[in-house]
C-alpha cells in the first residue's frame, strides 16, 4: 500500500512533464507557422493592416480636400460670372 501513493506522484510527476512537452511542442509549432504564414504573406505582396488604414486615411483626407477646392472653384467661377455680367451690362449690352 505504501508504494500506490508514489506511483500516483509518479504519475503525476510524468503527466506534468508531459503537458510541459505539449506545451513547448505547441508553442514551437505556432512560431513556425506564424513565420511561415509571414513568408506567404510577404511573397504575396500583400498590404498589413495598419499600413491600409493609414493610406485609408490620407485619401479620406485628399477627398475632404479636393471636396473643398471643388466648392472653392465654383465659387470664383459663380463670382468670375457675375463680374463678366457687369462688365458687358456697362459696355452697352451684349455685342452681336
């Protein structure tokens, strides 16, 4: 009876060494394939997600801009037309 408790702490002993092993076999194992995924992802030519957002917001920022030289362009043609109207109204009319 004395030898059943020592073979349980053996057992346990290995179990323990064993999760241990799994462990490091696991760990080992999703470097590889994280470093393996990278490689394919590199080969691919592929854009990583915080380089996509940062473009994403250079052109949300070039659109905004563009947006405002849009409005600022029919602005100076609305006034470009007003002033063109003047200029022909104190010419006498429209020449024709």
């Amino acid at each position: 009876m004395a030898d059943r408790p020592r073979f349980f702490d053996d057992l346990a002993g290995l179990a323990g060494n064993a999760f241990s092993a799994v462990t490091g076999a696991r760990e080992e194992l999703h470097a590889i394939v994280r470093t393996r995924v990278d490689e394919i992802l590199n080969s691919l030519d592929l854009v990583r997600r915080d380089e996509f957002d940062a473009v994403q917001e250079m052109a949300t920022r070039a659109r905004m801009a563009q947006e405002a030289t849009e409005q600022r362009l029919a602005e100076i043609e609305s006034r470009l037309s007003a002033v063109e109207e003047l200029a022909t109204e104190e010419k006498g009319g429209p020449q024709g």
